[in-house]
C-alpha cells in the first residue's frame, strides 16, 4: 500500500478522508479547483416497503424502494458535470424485508442488494470509491461486500485505503469494528485488526465519528483520540460521514465535521428526495475553500481554512 508521507491536510469522513497535496499551491497562484467529487451516503437498497407512504419533514422514516433509481440519478448527474471521482459513505444496502430466512438465504438476499446497487453506481464513468456501513454486513462479511462493488484501483481486499484524485489525496478509513477488535459483522467469528489507518495512524473502533454519544451502538468509541489525531496535524479541511439520517455540521477544534443527510430519508423519488453532494475544493495559496452544494433535502455548506 502506498505510503503518504508528505504534508496531510484531510478532509474525510468518520469513514472517509481526504487529504490535499501541499505542494500543488503556492502563494503565487491563482485560485486553483483542485478537484470536484460528488457525495451519497445511506442508500440502503433492500426489498424493504418504504416505512411511510407520504413525505416527511424528518429523516425518520426510510423509504427504501427509490434506492436504485436515486443512485442511478446520481451517477448520470456526476457525469454531466464530469466529477473526478464519487464515493458513498456507507448503509449502501439493508438487510431483506423477510428476517425469518435462513442465514444463507439472508446472505444471498443481502448480495443481491449489492449488485443491484453497484450496477447503478457504475453508470458513473469515472472512479468511484465505497465506505462501510453497519448495514452492509449484517449478512454478510466484509471480504463479500468487497466481492461486490469496485473501489478504482485499489486491491479488492482492502477495506480502508487510499488513492490520489488531481489536486486531493484521499484516505478511505474503516471504523467498522466491535469494541474487542473483531470486525463489525452479521458473520460469527468474523476476525479484524482494530484499527482503521495504519498509515495515517489513525485507530477506530465501531462506527461513526462526530457525536460519539448519540448512539453508544454506531459509534466511534475512542472518536476523542482520533480527533485528536486529526487536529495534531493541524492539516485538517474537513471530515465527512453519513449514518445519522439528519446530518449535521459542527466544527471541534478548528476542523469541520459534516454528516451527510440520507438518501434514503423524506422521499423515494429520484429528484427532489435524492440527497447526494457535489463537492468543490479551491485553493489560493494556503487559503483553502470546500462548498458543498446540496441535492435533494441535503444542506449547503461552504467555508475556507488557512492550512500551512
């Protein structure tokens, strides 16, 4: 695996990060776009009814049958504005609507899920990059997941990583793990090593990394070292995650924490309930600026960091 060793300025989420190569601006340039990506979180494919039959105003209800048609809409949106890369950040898939099958028939429904999904996401004629969540092993282990969907150019095994993308570095974490390192699995005995990045040095256990105590179940239980990780760096822009369905955005510490609203929340039609994000990343000098320009029910956030 490629080590990066240079000067880290990530901008990423509890499961997704993203660094920015130092050396590609300096005082003397102009405003550079570095790069522009497009975001989805929590799409939950599954053959699940939806859990409302009329919209909502909160993210509580999952109306999970407008899953393939939004990531479909998606892709073909990220290839009219010719986004260098797009990612989904977890709860890709749900478990099937019958919970009473046997496991292999739960496991088999499950990896159905994903392909389905996949082939919707592939539209998208550029690199595309995938981030676990809880949901897309409940059935399953991760090595099955990994079997199903294709993150570009990376070794098929890896469940974090990381990849360079124009003017960014990416880091993909992992925090899918229980609390005695084993790996977060619906599978029995499924082994993992604790920690999410041993390049950045970044250790996680369990699932998400902003408001730790929202969901003791979902969450990111030493989120303080990593954070702390994070801000000794002092090249942090950003970290983006998904998992809590009404997003957030708050800032600890002089870094930026946004959770992207869910996919599959107020809605099931394709257009104006299809959360998704396009990122921008500008640079002028060391004046770094992110706007995220919202789809569907997501919020817009725009903001700029000096990072030395």
């Amino acid at each position: 695996m490629k080590k990066f060793t240079g000067i880290r300025k990530l901008i990423g989420g509890a499961l997704m990060a993203m660094v920015l190569c130092s050396e590609l601006a300096s005082a003397q340039q102009p405003v550079t776009n570095l790069a522009t990506f497009g975001l989805i979180s929590d799409t939950h494919v599954c053959d699940k009814a939806d859990q409302s039959k009329s919209i909502a105003l909160v993210a509580a209800p999952r109306y999970f049958t407008g899953g393939p048609q939004k990531i479909g809409a998606f892709a073909e949106s990220m290839n009219e504005i010719s986004a260098d890369f797009i990612a989904e950040l977890g709860d890709f898939t749900d478990n099937p609507k019958d919970a009473k099958l046997p496991a292999e028939q739960r496991k088999a429904a499950a990896l159905g899920f994903m392909e389905t999904a996949e082939a919707k996401l592939a539209l998208f004629k550029g690199p595309r990059y995938h981030v676990f969540g809880n949901h897309d092993t409940d059935q399953v282990g991760k090595e099955d997941f990994l079997s199903k969907v294709t993150n570009t150019g990376i070794d098929p095994k890896a469940t974090y990583y990381s990849f360079d993308a124009k003017g960014l570095h990416v880091i993909v974490l992992d925090s899918s793990f229980k609390t005695d390192g084993s790996s977060y699995s619906g599978v029995a005995g499924t082994p993992g090593s604790g920690y999410a990045w041993d390049d950045a040095n970044i250790p996680a256990a369990e699932q998400e990394l902003l408001d730790p105590a929202y969901d003791p179940k979902h969450t990111v239980r030493n989120a303080p070292e990593v954070r702390a990780i994070l801000e000794g760096s002092k090249k942090v822009l950003a970290v983006f995650g998904g998992h809590y369905h009404d997003g957030g955005y708050q800032e600890i510490n002089n870094i930026k924490y946004i959770v992207l609203q869910a996919n599959a929340a107020y809605g099931n039609d394709a257009t104006y309930h299809n959360q998704y994000s396009v990122v921008k990343v500008f640079a002028e000098g060391n004046n770094y600026t992110l706007a995220l320009a919202g789809n569907g029910g997501q919020k817009s956030y725009s903001f700029s960091k000096v990072i030395n």
